[in-house]
C-alpha cells in the first residue's frame, strides 16, 4: 500500500467500542458534546455486548451517535466493524475509549500535530485519575500512570486509546484491518499501528490532545498490573516473531528479564519500594519470552472479572 495522500483535515469520524460500560460510555459522549473544536465530527459506537447495554445511553445522547451491534466476540471484531463506518468524506479517523472522556482542546490538538509533524497518526496521553484509596505503593511506584513525553517525539507504534490516523489508511480505501487473532489476547491495535508504520506512516505524541480516565479499584491490584505488563510483552513478542527468527525475539525477551530483573531489585532497595519502570522491563520480558513458547493471554474473555481487566469489548 503507498502512504495516502496528505490532506487538510476538516471532517473526521469517532469510533468508540463497547461493551457493558454504559457509564463509562455516558460520560465520554458528555465529554464529546461539550468539547469546543473547529472541526466537523460524526460518532460511531459500536457494541459488543448481544444485550445491547450501551443503546439507551447513545439515544440519549445530544450527538447523533450512530450506534451499531458487533455480535461476534472479541474486541478486534467491534474495532473492525468500526472501520466499515469510515467515509470518503473523512478525513481522518479518531479512536477513544469507552471508559475515557476528552479535555478540552483535544481534538483541535490532535489536528494540529498531524500538519506540525507532517504525521499520519498522532496519539496523546490518557491521565489516569485514581481512585482515592489507592494503595500507597501504587501511587508511589507510577504503576498506572503513562510516562510522559515530549510532543513531535517518534514512536513505532501506538493504541486506540487516544489516537488519531489520516484518512485513506483507514477505510474504503484501504485493506489493512485488525488482526482477529488478538481478539481475546489484546493488542490488535498495537499489531495494526505496528503495520502502518512500516509500510511508511509516520507516528508521533501530542502532549496536548489529552483524555482523562477514571481508575477503578479493581485496576490498582497486584495481579492487574502484573497481568497487563506480562500481556504487553506477550503481544510485542507475537509481533516480532512475524519477523524475525525465533532465537533472536527469544534472545531479547531473557535480555530484557535479566535487565528487568537487576534493575527491580536494586530500585526496590534504593527506592525503598518497587518502581513501575523497572517492574514493566521484568514482566515485559517475561511475556516476549513466553510468546517464544506459544503462550498466548486471555485478556478479553467473558469471564466475571471482564470489566476489571480493561478494554472496550
């Protein structure tokens, strides 16, 4: 595929996948309906939830939401009926979470990285706000919160999350879809991102096109960071594994577990606690190192505990 060509951006689509957040997705559709911006935007919300939870909060909504059902399990499935939802008349694609609502300036911030940059895609931060009895070693560590960066910095790859493409990447035009088999693992939008950039797209931060997302309890355990980090590293190590040779994606997942290693051990003792920066390279090495092995994750099963683990579907 050749990079499309780079046009103003004055109308863009908002595609939003759910499933049984009808909260979160009430207050994200509030956020969007007060947010000033000079553009020209149409919404999409796509359910996958057979129940149809998320129906009466997108009808009574003041946006006209188009809302559609994506029966089939498997987040990678609502991502990809979102993407039939593109028009010509789009001129880019944006994609938000169903537990984030937007701050204000953030899509004209968005839009104004893409023609700063001469981007493709451009994706910012998600402050996460926790919950006021979260526990101290979680605040102190930074174990939910995203590392910072500087706007115009280069990244190989990106998520749904908070993110914006040009249009033509996306859509009619275009044949690149989410890999359905991260469907229940996660990550198909991190693989997705991961294609476009190399078939040319050029990816950067804007520190300015910010969302905020509540934090609830069931996020700032012990098992749901271990479980998310160790899962980041599964996906990346999937990945790589599509090009490059098994001993070499299985040489640096035991390098990045040795660093990992070293590094939380010495930063819990200087530090007098774990630190998320030294805690992710451990679990994320571990998890290249077991996608080597065929280990695969279940991120976005149906199980009871589906809610507390993240992800729109």
């Amino acid at each position: 595929m050749n990079p499309p060509p780079r046009t103003p951006v004055d109308r863009v689509v908002i595609l939003v996948c759910t499933y049984r957040r009808p909260e979160g997705l009430k207050r994200l559709l509030e956020s969007l309906a007060e947010h000033q911006t000079r553009l020209s935007f149409d919404v999409v919300v796509v359910d996958n939830d057979p129940a149809t939870s998320g129906r009466h909060v997108t009808e009574a909504s003041e946006l006209p939401v188009k809302y559609l059902v994506e029966e089939r399990p498997g987040i990678a499935a609502a991502r990809n009926r979102t993407l039939q939802e593109i028009r010509r008349d789009h001129d880019a694609v944006v994609f938000v979470d169903d537990d984030e609502f937007v701050e204000e300036g953030w899509l004209d911030a968005h839009v104004e990285a893409l023609d700063a940059w001469d981007a493709d895609v451009v994706t910012g931060p998600v402050i996460s706000l926790l919950p006021e009895d979260a526990p101290r070693w979680v605040r102190r560590g930074g174990f939910i919160q995203r590392s910072p960066r500087a706007t115009g910095t280069s990244l190989s790859s990106a998520k749904t999350s908070n993110t914006i493409v040009r249009g033509g990447w996306l859509g009619p035009s275009s044949d690149i879809v989410f890999d359905e088999a991260f469907s229940r693992s996660g990550g198909s939008d991190t693989d997705l991102f991961w294609r476009l950039r190399r078939l040319g797209a050029t990816i950067v931060w804007s520190a300015d096109a910010v969302v905020s997302e509540p934090v609830p309890r069931s996020r700032t355990t012990a098992r749901w960071i271990v479980r998310r980090d160790f899962r980041g590293g599964v996906v990346m190590g999937r990945i790589m594994l599509r090009d490059s040779p098994r001993s070499v994606v299985l040489a640096k997942g035991v390098a990045r577990t040795l660093a990992g290693a070293v590094r939380t051990v010495l930063g819990t003792i200087v530090h007098l606690g774990p630190r998320a920066s030294d805690v992710k390279v451990l679990l994320f090495g571990s998890g290249v190192v077991s996608a080597c092995f065929g280990v695969l994750t279940d991120e976005y099963g149906r199980g009871p505990d589906v809610g507390a683990l993240g992800g729109a579907a």
